[in-house]
C-alpha cells in the first residue's frame, strides 16, 4: 500500500482547508492507499531553531513521530492557506526544525548543491489564498511557488511536486468550493496511482537531532 502523509497547516478543524485535507486523504484511502492525516497545529513543538545549524535542539516527541511518518511515506500533501504570501508559521517552523542537514539534505565536497536526502518522495502543495490568480503571479511572482515548492521541497529532494493553489477563495460560493472538493478527490486518485512505488534507499539514518 502506498503511504501518504497529509499535513494540515491550518489550525481550524472547520476550515476551508481542512476540508480539503480531509477529502484528499478520503479519497487517497479509497484509491487503495494508506494515510496519516495530521493537523500541525495540534503538535507540541518549538517552532524557533534556537542554536541555527550550529547547536543541538532535540527533537520534541510529536516532531520524532512525524520525522519517521516523513521516512515511512512515499507521498506528502500539504494544505496550507497562505499569509502574507507564504506558508503559515506553523509550516516554517516545521520545516526550520526537521529538514536539518544530514536527514533531509547534505553538502559533499565538490558539489555546488546539496543531495536530497528525502528524495524517492512525491509531493503535492494545495495553498487557498484570497488573490487572484494574476495577482498572486504578476505582483507577488508566485511566491510559494519558488520558496517552498522550489527553495525547500525540491531542495531536500522531493518529486515530482504538483501544486494545486486555490485562487481568490473569498469569493468562491457553496456550489464553487463544492468543485474544488470534489476536484481534490481526483487530484488524490491521480496522485495515488503515480507515487512511488518504493523508496529507493533505506531508511534514513540521523537519529540525533
């Protein structure tokens, strides 16, 4: 069965956002494949890397959890409204603490850029936002898309990345939100027919973060 990781980086259980996630991973499930849905904000963590990547900061017991859901997935969607042109908080410093170098990417000597060490993973960015779609593109440069579907996902590794933004969502109806789920329950059906069968390599090995 293929695992999927769903991240929800929306803290309301009534959201928008969290009826995305929640169809996405129903009809992940449906598809045939298995599923581990978790609301970030629920996660007893420290959102702030206090030393850099200079000092130890162990990792707290929900980010221990969620660092081997990362290692067992083959798939991860993210679902996220965006602020201020970028992910929330909760999302940053998620990723600020558990892609630390040596687990979710590593510099060799010679080499210009970094392996990705979470590599063998596809993933699925769906962000709801306000804006328009020629706003989010010819005044904030799609955003989010070179930030963290560039800057941080491919970074440490995953792909293909398919995104799926949700334009100008204040102003959709019952009857238009009514498509975009049903839209995201084919977007889980074709994604679970096209991630990875196997991870290429065996688990990975730093354990001391």
């Amino acid at each position: 069965m293929t695992q999927a990781l769903v991240l929800l980086g929306h803290a309301e259980k009534t959201s928008f956002n969290a009826a995305l996630a929640n169809a996405y991973a129903d009809a992940f499930r449906a598809a045939g494949g298995s599923v581990k849905l978790v609301t970030l904000s629920d996660l007893a963590f420290d959102p702030i890397l206090r030393a850099g990547h200079s000092g130890a900061q162990p990792l707290e017991p929900d980010l221990l959890a969620l660092r081997d859901a990362f290692e067992e997935a083959r798939h991860v969607a993210w679902f996220f409204p965006t602020y201020w042109v970028s992910p929330p908080a909760v999302v940053l410093g998620l990723v600020d603490r558990l892609f630390l170098p040596g687990w979710a990417f590593r510099y060799e000597k010679g080499k210009a850029l970094p392996v990705g060490l979470l590599r063998g993973r596809s993933a699925r960015v769906v962000t709801t936002m306000d804006s328009p779609a020629f706003w989010y593109t010819l005044a904030n440069h799609r955003a989010i898309h070179g930030s963290f579907v560039t800057g941080t996902l491919s970074f440490v590794g995953f792909g293909p990345i398919r995104t799926t933004p949700v334009y100008s969502l204040r102003d959709l109806d019952a009857k238009a939100r009514a498509k975009v789920l049903r839209d995201m329950t084919a977007l889980a059906r074709r994604d679970y027919a096209k991630a990875p069968p196997a991870l290429p390599e065996p688990a990975l090995a730093l354990k001391s973060h």
